[in-house]
C-alpha cells in the first residue's frame, strides 16, 4: 500500500518555520529517513566512499536551525554532509552532479515570506525526486522502521564544509553563454530579492563585462522577499528607468525563478522570456521537436506565436517539476511558467534564474536588438489572474454555486478563444482563479462574481 502524502506537497516540503512539519524534530526525522534511503538506492556511493549528501539554503533566519536538524539525521544514518551555505537553488542541483554527491538538499521557501520554510530534494543527477522516492522518505518519516538503525564509531556520517561551491556554480552559469561573449556596454540593474542570489548573479554579470547595479543584496535572515525581487518587480522597473539600464533582472528568494523588464521599464514575464528564447531556439535549429513545454497559466496568445515560428507547444498542470517530468518524458530541451521558472536544459537539470537572464542577454547581444523589441514579437490575449487566501482547501464542488458561476463565465468566453481556469496553490493557502479572452471587460465581471463566492465559503 502507498503510504498517504502527509509532508509533501507539490514541491517537497514547505509551511511555517518552527510549526509542523517544518520543525527541528521533523526535519531530524526527514534527515533521517532521507539519508537510509539514498543511502540504499545505490550501494556504491558516486565517490566510491561513505554517501554524501549537498546541503544548501536560501538567506532565511530558520535556514540555520532546519540545516543542523536535518543534517544531524542525515549524520545518523551513516551518510556524510558537505555544507555549501547560501546559493541558488540550481546552484545546489549543479554542486550535487558537480561533487559527484549522492542527493542534494536545498532549504528554501522559494517566493514565500520569510517566516516560511521548507526542504527540496535532488537525485544525484540534479531531478527533482519522483513520487516513489518522496513516498519512501515520507513512509520512513512516520513508520518508524528505521529506529533501530543507529550507526555507530567510526560508521556515523561526517560533516565538512565545501568552500568553492560558490565559485563553481558561476563557472557553471558563465559557461551557459558562448565562450569568447561579453556583456560589455550593457547597464544591467539587479534585485536578488536579498536571497540565494545575493552573490551569485552579480558575480556573474560583472565577470561577463556588465555595468551591474545592485540592489537586495543585503539579506538579515527577515528580508527575504519582501518588498523586492520577482515578487515586487515594480521596485526593479522603477530602478531600470532611474539608472537608464539595458534590462531588469528580478529573482526570488532561491533565485530559481526570474522576472526581467525592458529599457523602458516595462515587465517582461516568463511568457515574455518563452516567446524569445523559443523564437531564437527555432532560428538557430535549437528547440528539441521543435517544442515548447509550458503550463495550463500561460497566455494562449504563446501558442498562436510558436505555431507562427514553425513549433509547437505542449502543456502541463502548474509547476516548474510537471514541466520538467513532461520534457524528460519526451526528450524537449526548453520549458517554463509564466511565474518566470524557466528551464533551459541543455544547460541545467532545474528552473534558473540566472541561466534564463544570460540567454536573454546573449540574444540581445546577438541581435543587437533592444528588449522592448524582443519582447514585442508576439500578441498577448487579455488574461486576469486573481489570487485570494483561504483558511481551507475545500473541493470546488463542495462550495456552493462557484462551479456553476465557472461554467456560465465558460460558456461566455470560451466560443472566442478564451479560458477558465481554477484550483488551489499547491505551496501556499490560496485559490488562484485565471480567466483568459478577448473582452477584459467581461473577465473582470465573472472574475467578481467568482471570486465573492470563494470568498464566502472559505475566505479569510
């Protein structure tokens, strides 16, 4: 029997710092369990020595209490630590292939505040983990069937630090543009959002030659995300039209995602970033199958664009792992959400913010050609995404009423092209609504109606 998901959502385990299941006894557990189980996938380490698993984190103040926890149980179980401290998300997945390590661990709450945390897993080859693998941690998590497992002497895990982790994910994300490129002449402005990316993309962008301009990049342990980075891209517009730059460059706190604006301070999304980077990947006989893997949030107006370019564009539920799992699947090499998590595979095995704002630099480089231009490629349809808290996920066709307002809304502006869309956050306490045609007037309407009914029910 399967074991029933209780910790895991759809992006490992994320909730309240301190609160379950992100406390310090429940990370020791998932510790634990996840270094018997990667510790048993594979009898011979990668190294050919004792099992190692990367542990990485973002700038959050509980980074440092969930790091001690888990790696004591991870300690525990025989299985040796190597710390890398703060970087990306993809840094960590790059260090895990990088150190021929056996899993990766990265603790972040991504985009959420700080108060949050969580924990993402890696196989040794940067992948986030399947679903058998998370339902073995997690069974192991609540079973109880390793307590009496306990390494002891010589056989308990040990820890070490590794210093270059830093140095190598910016030779890796350098390496992502063609050698011999530079960003010379180009004003660049940053907002790493005071999180992983703190260091790490303006690095980056001044070894390539740019003018960087800097801003949260001061994390205190609180600051993450707030009021700044991809989750308030409207304070790095504001700072591209002040210091007159070339492009914007907005992370969030584990820098897997990225949002950029143009010179006019205009916001460039991950729908935006798709419609370049797949125009260019088809002029240049790049794109896998000639494919663009993108979600059920992205603007229909993309799929008209890439049809237009000679390619085609397959969707997934929402969630950069789905995209991913859908192009593994079928051998594509580029995908990604409109929340700006982009995927370029060739060059990385997870969402990167910092790889997907190098491939737009190096195709405005190539052009010659100002953002504003790129961007102006494709026709966007009117789209209204509302999101509203919950204090429960209650089923949809428990809430009375909103499932008919939904297929009234449907039946108004589906005969035109346009969509409904409706389901709860995975990672978060709230309903997303997405209404999508050619009429905002008529969107706005029904997204009124829709969402005063959620809120009824199960509002805050």
């Amino acid at each position: 029997m399967s074991v029933p998901k209780k910790i895991f959502g759809t992006d490992g385990v994320r909730g309240r710092a301190n609160i379950e299941p992100v406390t310090a006894e429940t990370v020791l557990k998932l510790g634990r369990a996840a270094g018997h189980v990667f510790k048993n996938l594979e009898t011979q380490s990668r190294s050919r020595g004792k099992h190692k698993i990367v542990i990485g984190k973002d700038t959050r103040l509980s980074g440092y209490m969930l790091e001690n926890a888990i790696s004591s149980g991870i300690l525990s179980m025989g299985v040796d630590v190597l710390f890398i401290g703060p970087l990306p998300t993809p840094g960590v997945a790059y260090v895990t292939r990088s150190l021929r390590a056996d899993a990766g661990i990265v603790i972040t709450a991504s985009h959420n505040p700080y108060d949050d945390n969580g924990i993402k897993f890696f196989r040794a080859d940067g992948y986030k983990l399947d679903d058998r693998i998370e339902a073995m941690i997690e069974g192991l998590v609540f079973s109880g069937e390793i307590e009496n497992i306990r390494p002891t002497a010589g056989e308990i895990g040990k820890a070490v630090r590794i210093d270059d982790a830093l140095g190598r994910y910016i030779e890796y994300a350098k390496s992502s543009i063609p050698r011999g490129m530079t960003l010379e002449g180009m004003r660049v402005v940053v907002d790493c959002g005071h999180g992983a990316a703190y260091k790490s993309t303006p690095c980056v962008l001044r070894e390539l030659g740019a003018e960087v301009i800097v801003y949260g990049n001061q994390p205190d342990g609180t600051n993450i995300n707030k009021d700044c980075g991809s989750m308030h891209p409207e304070q790095m517009c504001l700072k591209v039209r002040e210091h007159g730059a070339h492009i914007g460059i907005a992370h969030d706190g584990d820098a897997d995602r990225v949002l950029l604006c143009d010179e006019t301070g205009t916001m460039i999304d991950g729908d935006d970033i798709m419609a370049i980077a797949a125009r260019d990947l088809l002029t240049q006989g790049g794109l896998a199958e000639k494919t663009v893997v993108t979600t059920v949030m992205s603007n229909a107006g993309l799929d008209a664009f890439i049809r237009s370019c000679g390619g085609h564009v397959v969707r997934t539920d929402v969630g950069d792992r789905n995209v991913i799992d859908e192009m593994l699947r079928n051998g594509f090499n580029f995908g990604g959400e409109q929340s700006g998590h982009m995927i370029f595979r060739d060059f990385s095995s997870t969402g990167d913010g910092l790889v997907c704002a190098l491939q737009i630099l190096k195709i405005m480089k190539g052009t010659d050609a100002p953002l504003s231009k790129l961007a102006h490629c494709w026709t966007r349809y009117p789209q209204l995404v509302v999101n509203m808290r919950v204090r429960e996920k209650k089923p949809f066709v428990e809430l009375d009423g909103v499932l008919q307002l939904v297929a009234q809304a449907e039946a108004e502006i589906k005969p035109s092209g346009g969509r409904v869309l409706l389901r709860y956050s995975g990672t978060e306490p709230k309903a997303r609504l997405l209404l999508e045609g050619r009429d905002r007037a008529v969107l706005e309407r029904h997204a009124q109606t829709i969402g005063d009914a959620i809120k009824k029910h199960v509002g805050e």
